[in-house]
C-alpha cells in the first residue's frame, strides 16, 4: 500500500486535478483506491461530486480527526474508489492541533491513516498550496510525492523552494518517504515561455523530470464542472486520458508497481 502526494505550494498548478485522475485511472485498472481531500476549499470532493452526485460522509474529516478515526468518513464511489470529502471546517485544523508539542502535530494524520493502510492499495491525499501544519502532517504521511512544475516562472521558483523545504522536513523527521519526480504541465506545447521553462527543468533537474508531461486540455475543465467522462467515441475524451494515463504508468514503474 502507498501514500501518494502530488504537491507544489504554489496555487493553480494542476496538482488536484492530477490527484483526481489518478485516483480515477487508478482504480479503473484494478487498484482500490482513497482519495483524502485536506482541502478546505475541497475542489477534488467538487469534481467527484460533478462526477457522482451528492457525497455526504457519515462525519466530517475535521470530526473524524478530532476523534481519532476516519472510517466513519470515507465514502464510497464506485466500485475500487473511495473517497473522504474535504470541507470548509478542515480550515479549524491546523488550529487545534497547537496544543499538541511541535514535533508531534505534524505525525497526527500519519497515525490516523495507519489503520487504513491494509485496505486501500493506494491512498492519495489533496492539499491546500500552502506551507502549514496540515501540509506537513500530509508530506510526513506520505510514501512518494510528485512535485508539478507549470512551465511559468512563479510555478519553476515554487518548485525549488518545495524541494529545500521538503528536504528540510525529511532531515527534521527522518521520514522516509521518496520525491518520485517532478511533472511538467505545460499550459501550451507552443508557447516559447513553456517550452523555455520546460528546458531549463529539465537542465535543472536532469532525471527526475517525468519523461510524459501533462498539458492543458478544455476537456478537463468540462470534466471539472460536468463530471468525468470516459466516452469511447469521443477524440477529446479518448485523447485526454491517453495523455494521464502514460503519465500514470510511468509513476507505477517509478514506484515499481507495474503490474
């Protein structure tokens, strides 16, 4: 079972988008599958929503963890797809956690999510693009994390300053958990200030650039407000996925889970 975080703290970079359908591509090839929207926001428990309907848990994430269990709210999907919702009171957290003696409030959602483990294949958590408590609790909890790179030069910066702070963390905790790569998403293939910022990455960073990079598609904005699509018949859908789905198995081979 792995912990999977897709992460920049830079906002609008695509991460929840990618977070979504990999729990989605994911569980469609087998894999059973949890997605934790840590979001206060809860733009992933927003698309799932468009994509299922209504999705009301039994207790609210900020409740569960409050009571140091978070069966009571997952929800199920669809048939290898869970899903814990995000909600606006998850905002409180990072709050009620201080308490707690500085070390240990960033271990709390890695004791919690321990029980699930032997359930779930993979659980993917979504988080706010901030730098905070709940995002260390989430980096600590996590077993691989991808970092997305937009090809803009805010997003290329954020990216570096991910990387010392996810570094720091790791000295700090000496956690375990493995930077499987970075990501491109690229907002055009044509512009010269994508393909520019793309290149300079890949000088940067070398190998632990993925080899497929994700670019933007108005099917995934669709996706987005009207729920998710897999229409057979449909270029634009067919094609879109297409370009997730080599994503997503480049990540299994880098995790080494091809099967």
């Amino acid at each position: 079972m792995s912990t999977l975080l897709f992460y920049n703290f830079k906002g609008g970079v695509g991460k929840t988008t990618i977070s979504v359908l990999a729990a989605d591509h994911l569980s469609r090839i087998g894999k059973k599958v949890l997605l934790i929207d840590l979001d206060a926001q809860a733009s992933a428990t927003l698309f799932f929503k468009n994509s299922y309907g209504n999705i009301t848990p039994k207790r609210s994430l900020f409740n569960s963890l409050q009571k140091e269990s978070l069966q009571p709210s997952i929800c199920h999907l669809d048939k290898n797809l869970d899903l814990i919702p995000g909600d606006w009171d998850m905002s409180l957290w990072n709050q009620s956690l201080e308490k707690l003696p500085q070390h240990d409030r960033n271990l709390v959602l890695k004791e919690f999510i321990s029980p699930l483990k032997e359930k779930y294949d993979f659980i993917i958590l979504d988080v706010p693009p901030t730098l905070s408590t709940l995002v260390n609790n989430a980096v600590l909890a996590s077993d691989y994390i991808v970092l997305v790179l937009q090809t803009q030069s805010s997003s290329y910066e954020g990216v570096l300053r991910t990387a010392q702070y996810l570094s720091q963390l790791r000295n700090d905790y000496d956690a375990n958990f493995k930077l499987l790569g970075i990501v491109l998403y690229l907002v055009s293939k044509r512009a010269n200030s994508d393909t520019s910022i793309a290149d300079e990455a890949r000088k940067t960073f070398g190998e632990a650039i993925f080899a497929n990079s994700i670019y933007h598609r108005e099917r995934v904005k669709r996706w987005a407000n009207e729920g998710l699509t897999h229409k057979q018949n449909d270029v634009h859908d067919s094609r879109t996925h297409e370009m997730y789905t080599l994503f997503f198995k480049e990540l299994l081979y880098r995790i080494g889970d091809e099967k």
